[in-house]
C-alpha cells in the first residue's frame, strides 16, 4: 500500500473535460460511425479516436521515449489501450470509452462534470468486488491514474510483459484494493446472461448509459465486421 502516493497533487482538475477518446488500430469507416454516435449525443464534446501511431505520438510528447516504446511494444491491441487511457487520462482529463460501446444516453446525464474535488469514475463489473474500466471519466492528475501511470513505468521497467499484469483491470483493482479513490456507482448488467449484446453500463440513478459492445465488433478478434 505504501508504495503510492495517493495525496492530491497541487495541479489536480476539479472539471471533467468535455472531451471523449476512441482507440482503435487505425482508423476506418466503423470507427468514424462511432465517433458520430457518440458526437451526435454529446453535441458541445469533441469526440476523437486515436489509432496506435497517434497514441504512441502522444505518449512521447507527454511521457518521454521510454514510455512510448513501452507501449509499442505491447503484443495486444487491447493492452495498448489499456495503457493509453490511463496516460491519456492522466495528463489531459476527459472521458474515455471501448471503441465496441454503442452509446444511448448523453454524457453529462451521467455525472456532473464541475465537482469540488477531483473525481475518478469507473463502472463496477457485473462480476462481483471488479471493475469494468470499458468507460472511465477523470479530472485531470488524479491520484489514483498518477498511481496507474508509475505502475506502468514500473513494469516498463521490468522489461517483461503479460496481458494480466498489464491489464488496465489488473492495475486499477490493485489500486482500489490499495485504497484508491475510485467512483464505481456506474455498474455493468446484463439482463439476459448468454447475450453479451444486451450487456449495458447502468447509471447511478438507473438509466442504461451505453450497450457494452455493438453487433459489429467481433471482441475475440477486436475487428469490426
């Protein structure tokens, strides 16, 4: 537990930015018609998906080198976005969602972006005390993403990589369990237990936010059809 430094850092935001990132390998026509679902909901958002060499530009001008060829290096597709949304997050603020979610509710009807305090929101899964990071909305520099970012840089380090230990699952349950400030009053359902497609993000107040994934999206091979 003591390794993290959870203090809320000076710079820290107490505002939601209103801007929403996608990730996919490269972009295409099945990810410009997500980026319109979710403008077309979220009208005064910007909306913009980033393939593997945008993130990786990214991750090298907010992080250094090291921490772009870490994430090159990654042999998953679903690792890298793991890790970019943690960065991305971090350093700029915003909202963050799987590139599969089909979205049905406006944004600002799930939470209030202006807050008093930085504010970190990740859904609770469906599967009992973990997470489902599909969809995550931060202030920016919160201490719980500060925390994901050096443990990234920690298994960079290392120089080994597995898909668990990288997980983005894998990194904020450790967190969580370490006491990080996390809201999850966002919860995963799934109504009808063999049908993944009816699978939605529930609000705190009980409103079905976003379907999981789209009848589109093959997630064995993480390719739109």
């Amino acid at each position: 537990v003591n390794q993290w430094n959870l203090s809320v850092p000076d710079d820290a935001g107490t505002v939601i930015p209103p801007h929403i990132i996608l990730t996919y390998s490269a972009l295409n026509n099945a990810t410009r018609q997500r980026q319109s679902m979710w403008l077309r909901l979220n009208p005064t958002y910007s909306v913009s998906v980033f393939d593997n060499d945008m993130c990786a530009q990214f991750i090298q001008e907010e992080y250094g080198a090291s921490m772009a060829s870490a994430f090159k290096s990654i042999r998953h597709g679903a690792i890298r976005a793991d890790m970019f949304r943690v960065l991305y997050l971090n350093a700029r603020g915003g909202i963050y969602a799987d590139v599969d979610a089909v979205p049905t509710l406006p944004v600002d009807s799930l939470f209030d972006r202006r807050l008093s305090v930085p504010r970190l929101y990740v859904p609770a899964s469906r599967h009992h005390g973990q997470l489902n990071p599909m969809f995550m909305a931060a202030t920016q520099r919160h201490p719980t993403l500060i925390s994901a970012v050096e443990t990234y840089r920690k298994l960079a380090s290392l120089g080994s990589y597995s898909y668990w230990s990288w997980s983005v699952v894998s990194v904020l349950s450790i967190l969580r369990i370490a006491g990080a400030p996390m809201d999850t009053s966002m919860k995963e359902v799934c109504p009808q237990k063999k049908n993944i497609f009816a699978c939605v993000i529930r609000s705190s107040g009980g409103r079905d936010a976003m379907y999981l994934r789209g009848k589109d999206y093959d997630k064995k091979t993480h390719k739109f059809s």
